[in-house]
C-alpha cells in the first residue's frame, strides 16, 4: 500500500473517529476570537529583536565530492552530477559574508553537512570540512553575525541510509547523538544557538512516506510514524548531551525548528466540528513534533486514536526525558508544509498563510515559550530574475503578522529568519522556483550573488526595526466654514410616483357608503383645486429627508440625459428636477449637478439611444448634441445651480469603448471638446446673471510604485498618474507649460480648451501600485501599466483597498502640478460595507479620509474646498450606501451619525463649531438624527400612544353614560310627598300668587 493513499486513509480516520480531547483543550480560541489589529501597517519591534537570513547546505554549498564528502541521500536522490548548478557556498562563502554584511543582519543560520563532516561510519571527521565551518564561524563573529547552526536540515549521508535504513532504525538516535556532540565539541564556543534538526515533519512524511523527498521511501503506514518517533528521540539526546556537558561552560540555547501550516474553518464558519477538525489538523503537523517536546511529553491524542497499533508509545521515562528538551520554539512556516498540509492534512478546512495565527496558537498551547521564527519567506519563478516585486509584499505581510503577533498578542518572538539568502536548489521543485533574497545565475561560472529587490526590502525593514509610521499623526484642526460636506450619488432618477393627489384630485370622495370601506367619488360634485406643488412628488421629500439627516451642506447628483433631450423633454420630468433642486435651495443644503455621469449598466452608457447608435462619443455629432443639451439644463436649471459638472469620469468612460487605443484617443478628443464647449457656452450666456461655476470630474485613485526600489516603477507611476488626470486636466488649464502632449490639438482646439475650468473635481476611493507591463500586447491599457494592491492593506468585500494616505499624496500632487489658483472638491468616496448597521469599516473609512484631508489642507497647504461622500442610498443590496435601500426601509447605518458629528464639529475638535451661532449647534438637527435612527420605535410608541388615549375617552365615555342614566332613571320615578313636606310648599306656592 503506498505511503500516500496510507497517510491519506489515516488521516481521514481522524477526522472521521469520535471526538477526543484536544490538547486539553488548548488554543480553540484561537479560531473562536479574532485577533485585533489584524491590519495594523505600521510599527516597530522591541529594541532588542534580532533579524537574520537562513540557508541550507545542500541547496546552496555545492561541491558534492569536494574535499572527501561522500554522497548525502539528496545526492543520491537528485542524481546530481559535479557539474550540477549550485550556488556554490563552500568555495563562494566569502561572497555570502558580504550579502550579509548588505543585508545588516544580526544572524546567520545555516546547517552543517553531515556528510562533509563523517564521509564514512568511522569516527573519523573530514579536517577540510571542520576548517570550512571554523573558518565560516570565526568570520561570522568578526562581523558581529551570530551563526545559528542546524545540526541536520535532511543531508543525512547516503552510508546512513544503505546500512541502517536511516530514520526507520532506531539506532539513528545514538548516532545522531555522537554526531551532535562532536560539533558542540568542535564549534560550541563560538556558538549560542543551535537548531538539532528542521523541520522533521517533512523528514518523516515526505522522506519515509510520499517518497516525495529523499531518501524515496515509499513504506508502509507506520513507517512515517517510526521516522518521526526515532528523530524525537535523536533530538532529545542531543538536547541532554548539550545540558549535560556543554551548557555550563558555552551558555547556549537549544532547540528544533518545527514546520507548521494554518488553517481556518471551511467558509469561515467556526462550527465545533469546524474547530475540532481545524484542531486536529495543526495537531497532526506541528502538533505531532511539538506536544512531545513542549507539551504533554506524548503525542496529540486525536493523532494517536486515529493511529493505534500504528504510532510507537513513549514509555513513562521517555515521556519525562523529551519533555522540555527545548530551550525556545522554534517555527519554520514556508511553502512546503504548506504545500504538504494542503494536500494531506487540512481535514477539509482551508489553509491560509497566516503566520500571526501560528504564533499565537503556539503561545496559548505551550505556556507562552520565547519563540524563534526560524524559517519564513515564499518563492518566485525562476523567470522573475532580480525584479521579485509580489516576493517584497509576500514577505511585507509575513513580517508584519509576527510585528502584530508581538505588539498586540504578546507572544514572545525573539527572532526572525528571512529564508533563503540565495538562490538554490528547492528541493522536489528542483530549480522551478526561486527562494533567495540574492539572485544566482547558474549559467555563470562565477556565481555573482546579485541583490534582488526584494533584499532591498529586507535590508531597509532591518535598518528601520520594522515600519515605522512616518505619516503625521491625527491632527485636532477645523475644516473652514464654508467647506462643503456634502453626499454624491449618480443619476437622481425621475420617481413621478409616489405622488400626492390631495389637493389636484378635484372629486369628491366617500367612504364606506356600502359598507366594503371602498372610496367612491360623488357623482356632480367639482371641487376646486390648487396648483400642483413639489410636495407632491413624495420621492422628493422622503430623500431629501434622509440627506438631511446627514448634516451634509451640499449634494452631489446627475440629470438623466436620456429623459431631458431640449426635443423632447417631458414637462413633469422637468418640474420634478426643478422640484428637486428648490427644495434642496428650501433646506439650505447647495446642489452641484452633474448634465452627464456615464451608467455602466446601460447598454448605451447613459446616452440618447440615438446618439449611441451612431457611435456614442466616438461621433463628433455627440459633441454638439450635448453641448445643445447642457445650453437646455442651463437655462432650465441654472438659477437654482451654483455649480455644474458636466462630464463625470472621462477618464473612466473611455476605458468602455472597445477597440484600438486610437479609437479610444478619439472617445478623450470628443469629451475634452464636448466640456469645454460647454464650459464656453456658460461662461458667455449665463455665467454673469447666473454666477455659478463648471467643471468636469475625473476619476483619482492615487498609485504607488509596485516595487519602490526600481527606477522603471517610478516612471511608470508618473506616466500613470500624466495619462489618468494629465491627458484631461493640462488642455484646460491655462498655464501653457503644463500642457500635456498625451492628445494631439489643433491650435483652435488649444484656444477653446484653454482655461476651460473653474474648479478641480476628484473623485477618488483607493490606492493601487503601479509597475510597467513586461510583455507589450494588444489587450494591454492604453496605459501601458499593471496595477495590484498591496496583499497587507485592509480590503473592503468588493475588494477596495482602504489606504487613506493615499488621499494626501494625490491632492499633493495635483498642488504640485497645478498649484492653488484652482481650488479642489473630492467630489465622490467611498467604501462599500456589507454590514447593516455597524458599519466599522464605512465609520474607519470616513474617518480616516477626512483625517488626510484635513492635513492635505492645513499641513500641505492644498485649496481643498470640498468632501463628499459616495453615496446617500443602496438601491438593492448593502454597498455604498449610508442607508439602506428602500426594500430595507431605508435605515441609516451608524456611519451617518459618524460623518454627521464631523460636520457638526467641522472636523476633529469637540468644541463647538464657531462658523454656528448658538441656536445652530445642531439640537434640531440631533433630534432628526434620533427620529431617524428610531423611525419604527417612534411609530410604535406613537401607536401605542393613540391606543391609549381612545381607550381612556372610551372609559370616559362609558362611565359619563352610565351617570347620565342613573339622573334620568332617578327624574323618571315618582315619589310620596309627607304631610309635613306638603305645607310648606303650599305656603311657597301661596306666597307666589299674592
């Protein structure tokens, strides 16, 4: 039975066998809380922390028969010849000290050969080898470099194996104990750490099961099992000879570097049986090494129920003697045991590169032991060369979850290993992949070791001791008084219904009549009616209703071009945008409207279906049909509007126009023509009696280069940021030589485009990295740019990064291009949230944005007039909206009274507001926000209310009855006069007549 469908069936008996105890019950909660600050980007590591860069010796020493080595089972597995490509470590060592001393790394680890040490089973050792490691320790000490040395990282020698059978015989424990201590011995003066072995898992599993390592074997179920069981014990006596007889004289430290994955519960749901198998599967890796030797001095408890009659026994003086044989844990986390757990030991549930979590498991199943991260990086392909730029952020983000591991978990990391320092043989991925911080070109006899930029990364995060936050931190300042805080939404579409008929119904109704409680008119009866009013349009009021809530003192949104072409126009179409904008004049709030915000969802783009079947913005004719479109709005509109936009993202617009770049080029020609036209058309025709300003609004996300230590990223950034917001703003700015050259003009075409502006609209929600494309294609951007994000930044569910730095840098720039003649408006952010409520990431969002606005504004001088946010509503499901959508009974979720209280305050001082007087501090307005919050509560209780009082009128009623009856009852009953009762009122009576 091979060793693959074996280890496969055992775990499967695991996952599937009664429910046992998990480790005592250790670390579920590692799964059951999420870790805080999961996307902290910054900080720095305590003063003392140590940074280092591994290698191994068969993948990069090289020389495999120098010197009297014998052949290593990798030798022997790989078949490899002298002419084999190495990086050639034994004869370039020095070269290595020198990548080191680049790298300003505090440690070295590296594994020693044991067959370059014993060739042979006599016990005599190689002098050239022992001088080899001598020389490399001594020169490591020199340099300051602390050599951290593996015992064993898989090169046992090939004599081994022939004559022992390796691992499956126990009498490797002795022998690795020998050997072991011969190097404490030989080298342990200049040594304070020592690794025994790495990664012994994958010994086990790969070597003596899967075969997918050396030495191949391919056993039987157990034999993985007797492989890890006789590398535990080895260990172990290695640990004691150390303590026993070189402790006290070398005051070193011990260890063995364990391999681990993660994984996290299917689809994220935190199940028991999620957790319990989540459990088992870092139990039957990491936890199969580690329980023995830091824990309960055995194996796991779901590893050995799921393996009896399988699994050897630690007898009860074992048990004592691996216990603790440990000085620190030590963790490898790269892609192999991943790459291996994927495969076999998930259980189901889903890996992830989670170091952060490791780490934290580790603390909460161990005692909280000093941790060494002994192993962490990932691989390129070979093709990428020097240029590893998705390496820089792979290792950006493992270094940051053990900065998080360590700031906000406490788990006490001591040290870190960037794996590898050069380029080597990955083992059964052979030369495929590429691992080291230093790039090799095994076609070159010389064997340069060439910095990769990803050494560059490494080199600048040691010499910062982390990433230190150089941003400016919160500041406490104002907006000023007239900035506009405002809301943005794209087409305000007609809504004539619901509508009112209350007072233009002229019929008289009853009802009830013929008691079905239908309302019938009254036949000949007309009554007089009064003019149709805005508050007819119930749509209107219900959404200016909630946009008040927010406290925005602006509002952003497009006319429907479709419906308002200067031909066909409908009447109520016009009264209900004319019904807009007076009412929002009516509230105080000021209205910016866009004459055309491009719809993506439309076949033809939000345009007349007549302009687009004759070819949309590629057809000159567009241009006058809108600038024919925009003189309508204009003079329909334009008392009540102080500021247009009459083109929303050209930038964006054009990417929806298929075929060749130069058709596209025409598509920006026609839109830069079409605004500026109608920019002309106001500024002659209506700007002096109306007095409003126009501009168009481009799309603005901020870009960085990709990988920052690469000159040809940095253009690409520039010629970027020159083709999104250059090639549309520079025509229409009136300073010649900022002119952008990305669109041919005509002289004529200059003159019309040239001071075409008014104001500078961005629209802007996150930050990309920009490098150059490698391959040039036809499907290529016009462009010429890819764009990624960073792996570590905080993504919304639609994938948006949240970088708000990025914000600062782009309205820098703009300032730096353009200056301040022109002020700035933000005319559109936002985050998309799917929470219903407690929408943190909207409230971090908001928050955080405005937080590099305001500093953009005070810190950086930028002219920034105006924020607004994306957007008032959701129309179906929860994105962007600050309220639910309609269906949803348009709740407002808390960021409302988030960027509320920011406007109230103006910012980010508690105080109140000066621009207000005192009766303008907001309570009307904190009652809205309250009616608002708690609409159904407050319909409830108002129901509640009128219950309650016609229940006691009712009463009232009832009992003012009963009274009146009991008079009447007692008035209607004759009664029996006395006699003496009879004689006065004769003499009253009598009295009367006289």
């Amino acid at each position: 039975m091979s060793f693959l469908s074996s280890v496969s069936f055992a775990l499967l008996l695991i996952s599937v066998c009664p429910s046992e105890t998990l480790l005592q019950g250790k670390s579920s909660s590692v799964w059951l809380q999420r870790l805080n600050g999961t996307h902290q980007q910054t900080g720095v590591f305590p003063r003392r922390f140590l940074w280092g860069v591994g290698s191994s010796a068969f993948p990069t020493e090289g020389s495999w028969d120098a010197d009297g080595k014998s052949p290593s089972i990798w030798d022997h597995f790989t078949l490899q010849s002298p002419a084999g490509a190495s990086s050639d470590s034994y004869i370039h060592w020095e070269e290595d000290l020198k990548a080191l001393q680049f790298l300003g790394v505090d440690f070295y680890s590296f594994s020693l050969s044991w067959p370059r040490l014993f060739p042979d089973l006599t016990s005599n050792p190689s002098p050239a080898g022992v001088e080899h490691y001598r020389r490399l320790i001594r020169k490591l000490k020199e340099l300051n470099v602390e050599p951290v040395v593996t015992l064993f990282h898989w090169d046992l020698p090939q004599v081994l194996q022939e004559r022992l059978g390796g691992w499956l015989n126990s009498s490797m424990v002795d022998v690795f104990a020998d050997y072991a201590e011969f190097c404490f011995r030989t080298f342990g003066d200049e040594v304070r750490f020592w690794i025994t072995m790495h990664n012994p898992f994958l010994v086990a599993v790969q070597g003596y099961g899967t075969g997918a390592h050396a030495p191949g074997v391919k056993g039987e179920r157990g034999d993985p099992f007797i492989a890890a069981h006789n590398l535990i014990r080895a260990h172990a006596k290695a640990y004691h000879v150390y303590d026993k007889h070189f402790r006290a004289r070398q005051n070193g430290k011990i260890s063995i570097s364990l391999g681990s994955h993660w994984v996290e519960p299917l689809h994220g749901q935190a199940t028991p049986t999620n957790l319990e198998l989540c459990q088992k599967s870092m139990e039957a890796v990491i936890g199969w090494f580690a329980e023995p030797i830091y824990g309960s001095g055995d194996y796991p408890e779901s590893l050995k129920a799921a393996n009896r009659g399988v699994i050897p026994e630690f007898s009860a003086a074992e048990r004592l003697w691996v216990r603790g044989s440990a000085d620190f844990f030590s963790v490898a986390f790269g892609p192999e045991t991943l790459r291996v757990s994927r495969g076999l030991a998930r259980f189901g549930q889903t890996v992830a590169l989670e170091l952060r979590s490791v780490l934290v498991w580790v603390q909460q199943a161990y005692g909280d032991p000093l941790v060494l991260v002994a192993e962490s990086g990932w691989f390129s392909d070979a093709s990428v060369g020097v240029e590893d730029t998705l390496a820089i952020y792979l290792n950006k983000r493992f270094i940051l979850q053990v900065m998080q591991a360590v700031s906000v978990d406490a788990v006490r990391v001591f040290g870190y290993t960037a794996w590898s320092l050069l380029d080597g043989f990955e083992w059964n991925q052979g030369f495929s992949v590429r691992r080291g911080l230093f790039y090799i070109d095994f076609s070159q006899s010389e064997r340069r070791r060439v910095p990769k930029t990803s050494a560059h990364f490494y080199r600048q995060t040691i010499r910062d001791n982390g990433f230190p936050d150089t941003d400016t931190k919160h500041i406490q300042a104002r907006f000023p008084c007239h900035f506009q805080f405002g809301v943005s939404d794209s087409v305000l579409q007609v809504h004539l219904h619901p509508f009112s008929p209350q007072f233009t119904d002229p019929h008289l109704y009853r009802w009830n009549f013929s008691g079905d409680g239908s309302l019938k008119p009254v036949t000949g009866i007309i009554l007089h009616t009064r003019p149709a009013q805005c508050t007819d349009f119930l749509f209107i009021q219900r959404h200016l209703f909630l946009l008040g809530v927010t406290g925005s003192t602006h509002y952003r949104f497009s006319l429907d071009w479709t419906q308002l072409s200067p031909s066909t126009g409908h009447p109520e179409t016009l009264r209900f945008y004319r019904c807009v904008l007076s009412e929002l004049q009516r509230r105080g709030i000021q209205p910016i409207v866009t004459l055309y915000h491009p719809s993506y969802r439309s076949a033809s783009l939000g345009l007349p279906e007549a302009l687009h079947a004759n070819g949309g913005w590629r057809n000159a004719s567009t241009v006058d049909a809108f600038v024919r479109y925009a003189t309508f709005c204009y003079r329909e509109f334009g008392a009540l509007v102080h500021m247009w936009i009459t083109i929303n993202e050209p930038n964006r617009l054009t990417d929806a126009y298929s075929g060749s770049a130069d058709d596209r080029r025409i598509v920006a020609r026609n839109l830069l023509l079409a605004h500026a036209k109608a920019w002309r058309v106001y500024d002659v025709y209506f700007r002096k009696q109306q007095g409003a300003t126009v501009s168009l609004t481009l799309h603005a996300d901020w870009v960085e280069p990709a990988n920052p230590f690469l000159e040809s990223h940095k253009s690409a950034q520039q010629h970027f940021l020159l083709f999104e917001l250059g090639r549309f703003i520079d025509p229409l700015y009136s300073d010649e030589s900022s002119s952008s050259t990305l669109i041919g003009w005509s002289e004529d075409e200059r003159e019309e485009l040239r001071g075409a502006l008014d104001f500078i609209a961005l629209n802007h929600f996150t930050t990309r990295l920009v490098s150059p494309w490698t391959h040039l294609k036809a499907s290529n951007p016009d462009h010429g740019c890819s764009l990624m994000n960073d792996v570590n930044w905080q993504t919304s569910q639609m994938g948006q990064a949240l970088v708000p730095w990025g914000l600062r840098r782009m309205l820098g720039w703009v300032k730096n291009r353009y200056g301040n003649r022109l002020p700035i408006i933000i005319t559109a952010s936002g985050v998309d949230d799917q929470e219903a409520y407690h929408d943190q990431l909207r409230q971090s969002y908001i928050r955080d944005y405005l937080q590099e606005a305001l500093k953009a504004r005070e810190l950086d001088g930028v002219n920034l007039r105006g924020f607004y946010i994306w957007k008032l509503q959701d129309h179906h499901d929860l994105q962007f909206g600050l309220f639910s959508s309609a269906a949803h009974h348009s709740r407002p979720k808390a960021s409302v009274a988030l960027y509320r209280d920011i406007i109230s305050h103006r910012g980010f001082i508690s105080s109140p507001d000066p621009c207000l007087t005192a009766d303008e501090n907001g309570t009307s307005c904190e009652i809205c926000t309250h009616i608002a919050e708690n609409k159904p509560l407050l319909f409830f209780s108002v129901c509640v209310f009128v219950s309650v009082c016609m229940i006691c009128v009712l009463i009232i009623l009832s009992v003012l009855r009963k009274r009146r009856r009991k008079r009447r009852k007692a008035l209607s009953v004759p009664q029996r006069v006395t006699i003496p009762q009879r004689f006065p009122m004769m003499r009253v009576t009598h009295q009367l007549r006289h």
